[in-house]
C-alpha cells in the first residue's frame, strides 16, 4: 500500500471486469481493490508491459490479465488493468526473473 500514491488511478477495460464493477477507480478504493486482488496473486509475475513495469497473471501459462504501472515520484500514479485477448497479444511482455 506504502508504493500507491494517495491519488492513483485504477483503469480496466471490460474484459478485466466483473459484471457492474466500475471501469475506473479512485485513491483508497484502489488500495481496497489490491487487497482483494491479492487472493489471486498466486499466479501473478513480475514483468514489462511495453517497456512499463506491470505485472501478469498467467494460470498455467495462458495470459488472463497484466496490469501495467504507471509511476510518478517513486509511487504508483496510475494501474490500467487488461483483459481484453487483443489488447493482452499486442503487448509486448517480457516477465522478469523473481526476486
């Protein structure tokens, strides 16, 4: 929670989405949405989205979502989550070592 910035911004275009979530999100209701990510975070791995620190969730390999980082002053500004199939085969993605 220490990395987000008090006025991130959490972007996601639909097929990242449950059926009636908001497409887009404010301050602590991004840092409420993280924590309930986390359960999922077993599949998740750090990686390059396009050149921007992101990260990808890839269940038995197959790309479901990445969420690309924008960051601003040390902190993260702003997270675009994607889901979308062509969105996620136009990227370029190179997953990084663990740490």
């Amino acid at each position: 929670m220490a990395v987000l910035d008090p006025e991130v911004v959490l972007r996601a275009d639909a097929a990242a989405l449950r059926a009636g979530a908001p497409r887009e999100l404010r301050g602590a209701a991004v840092g409420r949405g993280v924590l309930a990510a986390a359960r999922g975070a077993g599949f998740a791995r750090l990686a390059l989205l396009d050149g921007r620190p992101g990260l990808i969730v890839a269940p038995r390999g197959r790309l479901r979502f990445a969420l690309a980082f924008e960051v601003a002053n040390g902190r993260v500004s702003a997270i675009d989550v994607i889901g979308d199939p062509a969105r996620l085969a136009a990227l370029a993605v190179a997953v990084l070592p663990d740490p």
